[in-house]
C-alpha cells in the first residue's frame, strides 16, 4: 500500500472528553501498539523528522505542532489525533498545562 505523504490532523469529535483508556482502544482497533508520554509546560521540542509514520492523540493538555515547509502551526488537545508521514519537518511546543499523549509507529 502507498502512503500519501500528507499530514492529517483530526479534531475529536465528541462532546466529551476522552479518557486515555478509549484512545488506547481506538489505537487499538487500528492494530496500533501506542505508547504514553508526557512533558512539562513550554517544552520545546526542535524541527526535526522521523523514519517513520508517526500516530499521536492528546490525551490531555496541549501541544502545537509547527510544519515549517509543510504546513500551519495546529493547537492539539485531548482527544485531537496526528498522523505523520515519515521524513515531514515538524517542531513542537507544549501548552501552559503540559501534555500527555499516546503515540505510536505506524
């Protein structure tokens, strides 16, 4: 299957917060193996790229994601999910409350 290189941001949907345990699971479904991190507000994190295709949700908190050829900056919060093409240049800075995110390799 070819992969698109095209970054995709998906905005949660509902109306409730999701608990880390529904993202897990809808991680899941999709036969993906996410793992947890978190950091500190205003950590920064400089342009750099991955070999390969990243999936993250924010479980809480926020991050902005900067694109620098690519794209605009987006503000994720909980339940907002990124996928990421290997090789895209990206950047990011967590929000004044910190973050906690589920991610994983795809």
């Amino acid at each position: 299957m070819t992969r698109r290189n095209i970054i995709q941001v998906q905005k949660w949907p509902h109306k409730h917060t999701p608990t880390e345990d529904e993202l897990r699971h809808l991680m899941e479904q999709k036969g993906l193996s996410p793992y947890r991190w978190s950091d500190a507000p205003g950590a920064i994190y400089h342009e750099h790229t991955h070999d390969y295709n990243k999936v993250l949700y924010v479980v809480s908190g926020s991050i902005t994601f900067g694109f620098p050829v690519e794209g605009e900056p987006t503000v994720l919060r909980a339940g907002d999910r990124l996928e990421l093409p290997a090789g895209i240049r990206h950047n990011a800075v967590v929000g004044p409350e910190g973050v906690v995110c589920l991610e994983a390799r795809q």
